[in-house]
C-alpha cells in the first residue's frame, strides 16, 4: 500500500535492516521493579511474552511502546513502522474512544463521558464530496450527520482557524518585512509553517539554518486546537481533558503535528488535537460499516461562536483565494501591498515557472519590483528552494510551501483517484471545486474578528501570541556506534 | 575463445577503487575510490600515467565518477551524500557544484546522452534527476519507488529515458510524463538478489544487468505495436527478460558493460574474475542466446568492482577492484 504520508516524510527514512529505524534512538525505558535474575521468559501462541517467576507463576510483560512523540524527537526515522507510530491516531482509537463514551452514558456514568469536538478542514470535505459525486455543501452535512451518529457531540467548520491563521501569518510577514529593512539577518523569505511535512523535514534535515525562516503562525488545525480546547471548553464550562478533539484532515503529516510537544498540555494531560483522522481512513470506515455516505441522514455544523456574518448565514463552507491549500500566498501578497505598499486591490498573478508547482508572483511599481512571493509544492522544488536559500540566492520575500505535488488538495491522505484518473487530474477537478465556494475573507470574518475580543484579548495580545503561535526545534543528527558510516 | 591481454597495471589509490569511466574521446580515465580521491589518467607515449588527482571534493568514499558527454564535466557520487561537479574552466579541475538532497551514501552518477540531465540515486532509496543549465543544476525529480536501496542509475543511449537497479532486486524504467514528473514505466521483475548493475545495448532497445543471484540478464524492449504481438499497456515499452547467463559466475557480479562498438559484454564478479560474453551469430532476436568467449581468472587479486569498454578503441577495457587497481586489457579473437 502507498503511505499516506508526504514525499519529504518518506525520504527521512531508512529501514534496510530493521524497523523502527537503525539509527532509532528511543531511550526505551524498563520500570526496574527490583533485582532478578535468571527470569525466564517465555513467548505464548498469540506472541505475547510472559515473565516465569521462581515461585512459578508468570506474568505478562509490557511491551516497549514508540509513540509519534518520540519519533519526533529522533533524528533517526519516522515513517518506518506506520503501523506501530500512528496507533493511537488511527480510526480505530477513535471508533475506541467513541464506544466507550456511549458505555459511560448507558451506564449512567454521564459524569465520565467526554465531549466529543469534530472540526472538519475543507480539502478532505472536497475529497469526499467527489468520491461519492455529493455537492461540497452536502458532502459536509452528510459528514456532520455521520459524526454525529457515530457520538460526537459538537461539529465545527475550520474557516475562523483558517483565517486566524492567515492573519496571523500576514501580520507576521509585515513585521518580519520591516526588521529585513533594518537589516535584522533570518527574517525574510518568510516561509509558510501550516504544512507538518515540510515543517519536520525542514526540523530534521536543515535545523538551525532553515528555521529562523519559517513563520511562527501555527496552522489551521492547531489553532483549532487551541480554540476547542481552551475556549470553547470555558464557554461549555469542561476542563480541556474532559474533551476530545478530532480534526479531520488531508494527510498524515498532521498526525504528526498533533503529537508535537508544543500542543501538548503536561499539566492537564491533554492534547490541542487528540486525533486526527483523514480522508482516506474516513472512506474506510465508511466502507467497512457498509455505508454510504449518500445514504448518510444529514446534520448541522454547530455554532458556537456565530455566524461568519448575517448576510450569509446559511453558508457552512468556505474556500480562500488562490491556491487549494488555504491561499497563504495570495492573501499575505495582497495584505503586504496594501500595508507596505498603499496598494489596494492589487490582482494576484502567480506564474508557472519551471513546473506547475513552483510559481511566482511580483508587486512592481515604477519598473521596481517590490514584493516577490512564490508557492513551491512537492519534494523537488522544496529541495530547490531550499539550494537556492543556501547559496543566498533566493530572491523571495514569501514563500508557500507544502510538501505535497498540487499542495493540500492533493494530499498524501486523500482518497485515491478512481476509474484512472491521474491525481493532478483529480487535484485539478478539486482545485475548481475549490474555487467554487463562497470566499472568505480574513478580515470580515465576524467569528474571527469577534474571537480576537472574546477570547484573545486583542491582536498583538499576549494572549493571541500564546494561543496563535508556535515555536521549531532543531533535531541534531545523531552520531551513534550503529549508525557509523565509512 | 577470445582473449584478454592484460596492458597496464596502475596503481596509486590507496584502498579499494570502486569504479572507472572512460572520457568520452577515450583519450583518459577517470577511477575513483575508499580514498575519497579522483584520479584522472591519459595515454602518453603508450604507457598511462596519472594526470590529476582531485582529492578536494569528498569526505567519504567516491563511489562512482561520470563524465559528462561534452567530456568537459565529470559528477562524482559520494557516501557524503553529495554529487560533485568538476570542472575544467579555470584550466584545471575544479569543483564549482555541489548537488546536495540525498540523505544518505549516493551511490550511482550518470549524465544524459545530452547531458542536459543527471541522475543520482541513494541508499535512502530515492532517485533523483537534475536538469544542468549553465552551470546551474535544478532538482527536476526525487523519485521514491524502489523499496530499498538504489545501487545504479544509467541513462539510455540516445533517449531521456533511465534505468535503476537496487537492493530490492527490481529494475525501474523512469520517463518524464505530460506533467513534467518522472514516473516509473516499467518495473523489471526476475532477479532473485540485489541488482548491482546495468548496461543499455547500443541502440537502447536491449538491457543487461548483473545481480548478487550470480546471474546477467538480457532484457527485449517491446513498444507498443511491436512485430512480435508482445501486448503493452498505457501506451508504454514492457521490457521482457529474454535470457539469463548463469551457471558462470561464482560470485556475485557488481558491474556489467555493453560494448556500444563490438556489442561485447563484460563482468565484473566477486570471484576477481573478469568474463566476456556475445551473442550467438545464430541467435534468434527473441530469444537470444550468448555464449562466454573470454574468462580472465584472477584479473584481479580481490573482487572486481567495475568494468567499462573504451568508447573510442574497440576491445580496450578497464576494470577497478577491492585490490586497489586499476587495469587496462585489451580484448582480441
């Protein structure tokens, strides 16, 4: 089977000999109870290993576990044993988790139960209207629906995350542009951080150099995170731990996001997002329940914090212009005319230059060119990029990338084209399908614009700083005795 | 039974030498090796003498020199991870490129017959194409489809169409699609170990390679609407295995060279023997048969490693070994 995850992922990779990777550095921890020797172990029909004491009884042992966590602190590998990594953000953690809340409510122990968030992203949305020839605004219901079926409590659209993120990014942009005049090094191009793949290749194989770069904007599904669980929860009156936050996704890589340490609270024990679950494993599990998902009743996407505004208020899917994997560089371009520039209502042009995924964009003025942007999407053209950036030679002040050929509507988690079509051809479709949709627009946002009020405390808050931002960690390559090379 | 008269011994490289390219006037010699240098020789007064050493350009072991068509460029591939270009613009060698992006030991270099295009391929089993414009090198591709470490890359003698072989025991054929992406064609399945090597025939229709299962293959093109009804799909060439050599080497063969002049094949085996085949003037083209004509015992005291037939001068061969060095032989009848 392919993997789900991106091209930058995979290549980080190395399982020659044995799995998880040779150059795995887990410190594997063993709970010293106290000092035996000569224990025999023995290994039972189903594998498990069990412990025979002198006294001649046995006990199971534990078995050492790798989490997605760990794999993420490790310069080593990531992908080598999906199976085992991506366990406890599977669809069978959270059909698991599902069950044993309606346990709690059958048994009366209400109390115990917890509240089930669904926040959907649009491209899987678009994935799965086309997969089941449903228009994007049923295929939404119909997922609301089935969520709602199968026990979630509470099913959120993402356009406000969505739209934080871009406002946070282009605010960003404009002060990172401004210190770049005052010659601060590390500040420009300014590049995109809402795609994982990218953001942990970028971690793992170029570190300090490429991080200072990288927007500290967290993505749309953290951001999302934060909100479920720090805001919506004050507004429900439940403790963070007591919810449980799915996103519903494009591709794997934010499986990986999710189990960063940045979005995990210690002190609660609880994660911004507790799993993410993708197009593909969506289609899955609505085969293997025999489904549907034409034949699924439709419900509501919730509310909880308004409408995007009164004038389109049946409106429960939003796209953003320019590219299908959130517009990042179109709308910054266009904030940073306006802002650095005076010029509004600038058109946004982006060019194919050596291959449709890699284009360019330039605000010119007078014959001077004011603001170069590009979208770099695919392993190639990030190694490109990336060549460039080392031998000084970018001439960018933006750039959008993501790690996937055609960005997120083609993600490495959506479902598989059928009847031969090739997936530029199926992104494609998706991208028209994309533009179709009613466009937001980040700063008429009413959910957005009142969330910086009700929750935040004002833009430029510290409160918005510790909720919308993030930070990168350089992972050092690891020089160990099993890795050594000749 | 042919023979093959042993020329000239060089030595020089400390530690084993992995690999030997001819430049394409066949004029001079490139090897390379454990000692992470490049030697270059030419042929004066007829005896070959050294005339460069680059040993500047690598931290780790150079696996794999190729010059390039124009013979004005040579890419080095290295276990540092990297590809070095060389070049010859300020009188002698020098290194101005650096192809970085693999992740681990690069193990195969090869330029295009334009040499508009380069491959490289890794033990972090991806392959990659380059696109050359002066003097710039833009990845064009990373192609992660073999399972397992990728062991050579060789492009086709007259289209931009490749070849890989890897660990995984497949061959891959890679063209560019509509899309400008590299995609895999056609996955040579027969192998029973690693491919270590292959070799197009002189008009690229025709494929050998070598494997750790001790046996050369011969691999037909058939494209779509073929004379022998061979049926194709999407419009793509099937490459069928139409002959395997085996029975003949004892160990396992780590290179193999299709003479593009005298259609002479020849191996390089575990065994430190050199051997040399051809076909059969019988030989049905469907099913060709090919018969040893030359078995060359202890042409090296320690494996051999490579083997490649001069461009220009038909039936010069040199070979590179694990016994650090180089040979030039000469084939004859």
């Amino acid at each position: 089977m392919a993997s789900r995850f991106s091209g930058a992922l995979q290549l980080t990779d190395l399982d020659d000999f044995i799995t998880p990777s040779l150059e795995c550095i887990k410190p594997i921890e063993i709970p010293k109870s106290k000092a035996k020797t000569g224990a025999k172990i023995k290994i039972q029909e189903d594998g498990a290993y069990v412990e025979l004491n002198e006294s001649g009884t046995s006990e199971k042992l534990q078995k050492v576990e790798i989490t997605l966590a760990d794999c993420l602190a490790c310069s080593g590998c990531i992908t080598s044993a999906e199976s085992v990594l991506v366990t406890q953000q599977s669809q069978e953690e959270l059909l698991r988790v599902l069950q044993e809340n309606q346990n709690f409510r059958e048994n009366g122990k209400q109390e115990e139960a917890r509240f089930i968030v669904v926040s959907l992203s649009v491209q899987p949305v678009l994935s799965l209207a086309e997969r089941y020839g449903l228009d994007p605004e049923s295929a939404t219901r119909k997922l609301a629906g089935h969520f709602r079926q199968l026990g979630a409590d509470m099913i959120l659209d993402m356009t406000a995350a969505d739209d934080f993120s871009l406002l946070e990014s282009a605010r960003e942009f404009i002060e990172r542009y401004k210190s770049s005049q005052d010659n601060v090094k590390g500040q420009i191009p300014m590049l995109a951080s809402s795609c994982p793949g990218w953001v942990c290749y970028a971690e793992k194989t170029h570190g300090n150099f490429i991080l200072p770069y990288i927007s500290v904007t967290k993505s749309p599904q953290q951001v999302m995170g934060s909100l479920v669980k720090y805001h919506l929860t004050k507004y429900k009156g439940l403790p963070p731990e007591r919810v449980y936050h799915i996103s519903v996704m494009p591709c794997y890589d934010k499986k990986l996001e999710a189990s960063r340490e940045d979005f995990y609270n210690e002190l609660k024990q609880t994660r911004d997002v507790d799993c993410v679950i993708t197009s593909i494993e969506l289609e899955n599990m609505l085969i293997s329940q025999g489904v549907s998902l034409n034949d699924v009743e439709s419900g509501e996407i919730d509310r909880p914090f308004g409408a995007y505004n009164k004038e389109q208020s049946d409106k429960i899917l939003w796209g953003h212009q320019g590219s299908g994997s959130g517009g990042y560089a179109h709308f910054i371009f266009q904030y940073a005319a306006y802002h650095l520039f005076q010029e509004a209502n600038t058109t946004v042009e982006f060019k194919n230059l050596r291959n449709p995924d890699f284009k360019e964009a330039v605000l010119e003025k007078d014959g001077k060119i004011l603001l170069r942007f590009a979208i770099a999407n695919g392993f190639k053209n990030i190694q490109n990029l990336v060549q460039k950036l080392k031998r000084g030679k970018s001439p960018y002040h933006y750039v959008e990338v993501m790690a996937c050929p055609s960005g997120c509507l083609n993600g490495g988690a959506q479902i598989r084209p059928q009847d031969g079509l090739q997936p530029r051809e199926l992104a494609a479709k998706l991208e028209t399908v994309y533009h179709s949709l009613p466009l937001s627009k980040p700063e008429e946002n009413c959910v957005t614009l009142s969330l910086y009020t009700t929750w935040l405390e004002g833009e430029h808050s510290d409160k918005s700083a510790a909720f919308l931002h993030t930070q990168y960690h350089e992972i050092e390559k690891m020089n160990t005795a099993l890795a050594i090379k000749w | 039974m042919g023979s093959l008269e042993l020329k000239q011994s060089l030595s020089g490289h400390k530690g084993r030498v992995w690999n030997v390219c001819w430049h394409p006037k066949g004029n001079s010699l490139a090897s390379c090796g454990e000692d992470r240098t490049i030697r270059i020789w030419a042929n004066e007064s007829s005896k070959w003498v050294v005339k460069t050493i680059l040993a500047e350009g690598h931290q780790r072991t150079v696996r794999e020199v190729s010059w390039s068509p124009c013979g004005n460029y040579i890419a080095s591939a290295s276990f540092d991870a990297t590809t070095a270009i060389w070049d010859k613009k300020a009188g002698q060698f020098e290194c101005n490129v650096t192809l970085e992006g693999h992740e681990h030991e690069v193990k195969s270099v090869s330029w295009s017959r334009s040499g508009q295009l380069l491959s490289t391929c890794s033990r972090d089993k991806s392959v990659w194409i380059w696109e050359a414009a002066d003097d710039e090198y833009e990845c064009a591709s990373v192609i992660s489809c073999h399972a397992q470490d990728v062991k050579k890359v060789k492009w086709h003698p007259h289209e931009d169409t490749l070849a890989s072989a890897s660990y995984d025991d497949t061959v891959r054929i890679f063209k560019e699609d509509a899309y400008s992406d590299w995609v895999c064609t056609a996955t040579l399945n027969s192998h029973t170990s690693t491919v270590w090597s292959l070799s197009f025939d002189s008009t690229g229709n025709r494929l050998a390679t070598c494997s750790d299962d001790k046996t050369v293959k011969i691999w037909q093109e058939y494209k779509p609407g073929n004379e022998a009804g061979i049926s194709t799909e999407n419009n793509e060439s099937v490459w069928k295995c139409c002959c395997t050599l085996s029975g003949y080497h004892s160990r396992p063969i780590y290179d193999i060279d299709w003479c593009k002049l005298t259609g002479l094949i020849a191996t390089a085996c575990g065994d430190d023997i050199i051997r040399i085949f051809r076909e059969d003037t019988d030989s049905n083209p469907n099913q060709p048969s090919f018969s040893m004509v030359c078995t060359t015992d202890d042409a090296h005291t320690q494996d051999v490693n490579s083997v490649q037939w001069n461009p220009v001068v038909p039936g010069q061969l040199a070979s590179a070994s694990d016994d650090g060095l180089v040979k030039i032989w000469l084939y004859s009848e």
